[in-house]
C-alpha cells in the first residue's frame, strides 16, 4: 500500500484509458523511457511522503496528478533515472516547501555537491591552484566555467572585470546543467594554460573587450 504504487500506474496508464492498454505499452514501449517513468513514480512517492500536506493540496485528484506528471516527465527529459531520484532526494532535504517544476531541474542538476552560487564559483575558480585540472571542486561547473572563462584572463584581472566574464559563462553552464547536459571531467594537462609572459595593460583591456563582444555583456 505503499504511496508511490498508485502514482506509478497513473503515468504509464495516462497514455490509455485501462489497465490493458498500460500493459501494451509497456510491452512495446522504449524501455529507457519505462525506467524513466519508473523513476518518476518514485520521485512522486517520496516527494508524497515527505510533503504530505502540500502534496495533496498541489495535487488533489487523478486527473490533476495525471497532468503533472506528464509535464515533468517531459521537463526532467534530459535526466538519468538516477538523477531524477537523486533530485528528489535532495528536495526532501534542502526544501521547506514542495519543489517546482523550475526547482526539480536545479536540484536534478546538481549533483551530489551542488551547485554554488556565482559568487562563490568564481572566487573558487580563481584560488584553486594550478594545475586547476588536479584541484577537488566543489562542482565540475565551477572548473568548466574558469576554463571558458580563461584561466589566465582570471589570474590578470581585478574581480570587478574579471567576474562578469566568469559570471555569463558560469550561467550558461549551469543552464546546460538544468537542460540535463553531463559535464565531461576535467582533463589534465592539455587544459591547462603554462606560465607566460603577463600580457600588458593594453593587451588586457584589448582581451576583456573581446570576452565581453563574445559573451555579449
């Protein structure tokens, strides 16, 4: 009687109207998106459990429940099942409240760690030593948005330049994120900007122009 069982045919079976049609379907359907149903149900179940109240008051009949989950099905597309599951998880520790659509994607992003606020990325970013590819990040994010960003731009520049730079690729990143884009892991040496010659005020101004054309800032 468990409380995700009900939910859990209610997705499959929204795509018919009976019991039989749900087992065709499954039957013949894609099994990478069975599991990713599967995995819905249980994100349902959890977020049933631990938001009980608010469950029930978002959610008050089949049809409604039908609805949404369709959405999400749909929303968490570029989500793993696991990654669905996980983002549940999180909720149910970092939320007060019943997650949105908006906040499931955060949280299906976010892996493990999380993601740090800007701010924070890009003080990381520019204090992690090199070789930047070796250093324990709090989130692969934080890497792929100084490599972008340019190691050495970062180095040779005051915050006040040099964040805004980081900031628009940081955001871009972590839209991918939420899109269900995988981060490769941060490969070593090739990566890795050796140390050169600072470039002069002239040429930094010169970089900084470019970045922002580019980043369109």
């Amino acid at each position: 009687m468990a409380s995700h069982k009900n939910p859990g045919t209610q997705v499959t079976s929204a795509q018919g109207t009976h019991q039989s049609g749900t087992s065709s379907q499954t039957q013949t359907g894609d099994p990478e998106l069975e599991a990713r149903k599967r995995a819905l149900n249980e994100v349902f179940g959890l977020l049933k459990l631990s938001y009980h109240n608010q469950f029930n008051s978002a959610f008050p009949d089949v049809q409604t429940l039908n609805h949404a989950k369709r959405l999400w099905l749909e929303s968490l597309a570029g989500f793993s099942p696991e990654q669905m599951v996980s983002g549940a998880k999180r909720a149910i520790r970092q939320c007060e409240f019943l997650p949105n659509v908006h906040r499931m994607l955060q949280l299906c992003a976010e892996g493990e760690n999380g993601l740090p606020e800007a701010r924070a990325a890009y003080r990381e970013a520019c204090n992690a030593p090199s070789p930047k590819a070796n250093h324990k990040w709090s989130h692969p994010a934080v890497y792929h948005a100084g490599r972008a960003a340019d190691w050495f731009f970062l180095a040779n520049n005051p915050e006040s330049s040099a964040y805004p730079v980081f900031a628009a690729h940081y955001k871009k990143i972590c839209e991918r994120l939420m899109a269900g884009e995988t981060l490769p892991a941060p490969q070593q040496v090739q990566l890795e900007h050796q140390a050169a010659k600072p470039l002069s005020k002239a040429e930094n101004a010169k970089k900084l122009a470019e970045l922002r054309a580019q980043l369109k800032i």
